[in-house]
C-alpha cells in the first residue's frame, strides 16, 4: 500500500503524538509498504527546532531498524518550515499551527501525483484536516482522521481560547470536517463516545489506541530464589537483597544520588498545561521530611520552570532532562511508584500517552482523575485515583504505597498484564493496518 501521513508531530521527538506517528511510520514501512510523511522538524516539548534539523522545506529517506520483507517498503519524511513560539499561549498555538499548515501545503498537493492509497491525518492539529481530505479526495484515497486529542475542546476547557460564540463556530466547523472522513479513530473509548457526539456515524469510528513495545519496556526481572507467588501475582520476598536489586535496575539512583533503600516517585514525560504539575510541588514539598522516598521529575517543557521554581531547596527531588529513547525502559524500571497527573478540565479530552510505558513497567500509577473517566477506569486496577487538585489525598496516596512494597507490587503486576493484554505494540499495529486493508478494500 502507498500511505501517505500528515502531522505537525514525528520523530525523533520523544514525547507524545511524534513518538507514535513515528513508529507507526517505521512499523507500516517495515511491513513492506510505502510510506510518505509529511510533517515539521522536531521542537516539542522543548518548543524550539531541534539541534541539528533546520526549519526549512527538506526531505530525508529513514533508513529502517526493522527488517524488510522481500520487495519490501520505503519510508520518505518531508520536512516543512514552521513558526515555534518561545512561550506559548492560545493566540500564539493557534499561529504555529497555522503556520505550520501553510507550510505543508504545496507539499501535501504534490502528493497527488503520487496516488497514495490512504491519507491518514493525525489532529492535533486540525488545521491540517481540510488539506488531507482534498488530496485523498483528488487522489481517488481514502481520507482517515486519527485523534490524539480533542484540540478544540481543551482549547476552550483550558481556558487557552475564550468565547462562547467562538466556540460554536469553530465546533460547528470541526463537526463538519470530522463527518467527511472515511474513518476517524481515536485512543480511548470514552473519546469514541465523544466523537458519536459530534456526528460521526458509529461505522466510521475506530478504536486506535496508543501501544507499548513490552519487550523494550518491561519490569526488571527478579531472580527465582527472590520471588514468591501470591494470590497468582509475583510479589517480591522480604529477604530480597537490596544491593541486588540496586544493580538490577541500573545506574540512574547512582547518577541521581538514590540509596537503594529509597522509594522513587517518578513523574516522566511533557510538562505542559494539560498536566495539572503544580501538585507534583506540592507533594514534594508537603513529604519533605520523608527520608524514605525521592521525587524524580524527568521531562521538558513550558511548565517546568514553574516546577523547578516550587521546588527550589528540596532535598528530595532530583530533576532530569527527557532521556534517550534507548533508555526509557531503565529510566520507568527505576521507580516503585510512577506519578501521572491530570487536570480536571482535560478529563476523557485526552488519554495521557505516558500511561503506556508506566503500565508495561510493572510499577504502579498514582493518578489525578475524576470518577468514571477512562483514565480512572484503566489505573483503577494497577493504581490509586485521587481528585484533581486535592494535594493532601495525592501525598496520602503516595504514602500508602511507599509503606506497603506488597501492594506495590500487586498493582504493578496488574498494570503489566494490562499492557500485555490490550497495549501490545505488534497487536494494535497489526489491527490497524487490517483496517486499513480493509478500508481500502471496500473502496475498490
């Protein structure tokens, strides 16, 4: 098949929609077919270009890591110029994405020519729907929205656009776009609820969820002598040597300064608006005579001078750049309790990609989220909910686990048979490209 895919997002950006619009590239590339993006240099979450990309039209062919079969598959990355704000707000996003479909335009006409097959369109941002739908349109493709999150209402819900009239326009117009693609899809059920709300016939949502590579990402394997069974879940003896279990999950507590001993609570991934990272603070600060545990809060972006603000003076928080992609499963498999806060207002709007990788890690989640949302429905079983901005039932949350390496345990266990069972990279990636056969089959 010749797929063609438009998004602002890509890798080699670590975090986010760029780290899976990537390896959906590498991975239908390596499946034998041919495959075209059209996509910015990296800058986020950083929000500037990237050292060594240049914010200008190029192009650059991917050399594959995985395998070709025979007469196997291509990968080409186009590359468009775009407008990077220093310190975003809502006028200033709106710009960049605009200026990024500008940009992408001429690119994506010439594409034409090349009759893909499918036009798959990530959103955010939607700027970027109305020119994938009138190339798959003019090409005889078929047009395939995919939705990370739903821009347009976090916009508004976030406070970043204001406006009642202006929120019924823009909807209106999203609801219009969104009804003239073959398919939409999006990562979460109850976000599939919402697309039925805006008027999306039911035959034409999909299920698409984020995935994990569970090889790349996996708890640290104990030795035999070290684990018992319990209620049929692994759980760590109370004789584990703790020197062995400071060499198993590697050098990141000797970088960081961590005894062996010490409970690690980690925050990783973008910090930005969505994530309600004041709390991450205020924890921090109201557990600062724990010697037990150290806050480790890993990540980049426009909120982190805020956190690192808040934290000045903190003897139990280390911070850390976004780390390399090779060492993500290390840096996940050194926490005992992985940190994911949301706001309130962002509930069912977006499903935290981070949330993958903490699952696969074996390790369990302490999660801001209200009652009922998909968020708190997946970490209910491999973690604790707490309310949005409640502070003191975060700290009480995270000194329950850190004073019961049992639950710990459990929770975390639970959260890797999740991702086993419904988060496995091969098998999400798989069904999508039967569902794209499968599209482009009923077409002809």
């Amino acid at each position: 098949m010749r797929i063609l895919i438009h998004g602002i997002n890509f890798s080699p950006e670590l975090t986010g929609i760029g780290k899976y619009s990537g390896e959906l590239a590498e991975w239908l590339a390596s499946r034998g077919h041919d495959v075209r993006v059209v996509t910015a240099p990296p800058y986020y979450p950083q929000w500037k270009v990237a050292v060594g990309y240049a914010n200008c039209w190029h192009t650059q062919s991917v050399n594959l890591t995985e395998p070709l079969p025979a007469g196997g598959g291509s990968l080409l990355v186009y590359r468009c110029p775009l407008w990077v704000p220093g310190k975003p707000s809502g006028l200033k996003r709106l710009l960049h994405l605009a200026s990024f479909a500008l940009s992408s335009l001429p690119v994506m006409l010439r594409q034409i020519l090349w009759r893909p097959d499918i036009v798959l369109v990530v959103e955010p941002p939607l700027f970027c729907a109305p020119q994938a739908l009138l190339v798959a349109r003019l090409s005889g493709a078929k047009a395939w929205l995919h939705i990370q999150d739903f821009e347009v209402d976090a916009a508004f819900d976030l406070g970043l656009i204001k406006g009642a009239g202006l929120r019924r326009m823009v909807a209106a117009v999203e609801r219009w776009l969104m009804r003239r693609f073959d398919q939409v899809s999006t990562i979460s059920q109850r976000m599939l609820e919402r697309l039925r709300l805006k008027g999306v016939e039911a035959d034409c949502c999909a299920f698409f969820p984020n995935w994990v590579d569970i090889q790349a990402i996996a708890p640290v394997k104990l030795m035999a002598s070290d684990v018992v069974q319990e209620n049929g879940l692994p759980r760590r003896s109370d004789s584990r040597n703790d020197e062995v279990r400071s060499a198993m999950i590697s050098g990141y507590r000797a970088e960081l300064g961590i005894a062996a001993d010490v409970v690690v609570a980690l925050y990783s991934g973008n910090m930005g608006g969505k994530q309600g990272l004041e709390i991450l603070a205020q924890a921090a600060v109201l557990l600062g005579d724990l010697n037990s545990v150290v806050f480790v809060f890993c990540g980049n972006g426009a909120e982190r001078p805020m956190l690192e603000r808040e934290c000045a003076g903190l003897n139990n928080v280390r911070f850390l750049d976004l780390q390399p992609l090779e060492r993500l499963g290390e840096l996940l498999s050194m926490a005992d309790i992985h940190l994911l806060p949301q706001r309130a207002d962002a509930a069912d709007l977006v499903m935290p990609s981070k949330l993958t990788g903490m699952l696969a890690s074996g390790r369990p989640v302490v999660a801001t989220a209200i009652e009922g949302t998909e968020l708190a429905n997946v970490v209910a079983g491999c973690g604790l909910i707490v309310p949005p901005a409640a502070p003191m039932l975060f700290v009480g949350a995270i000194e329950m686990l850190v004073n019961d390496a049992g639950l710990r345990t459990s929770l975390g266990a639970a959260g890797r048979k999740y991702a086993e069972e419904f988060l496995d990279k091969s098998a999400v990636l798989s069904q999508f490209e039967l569902n794209i056969k499968q599209l482009i089959k009923a077409q002809n």
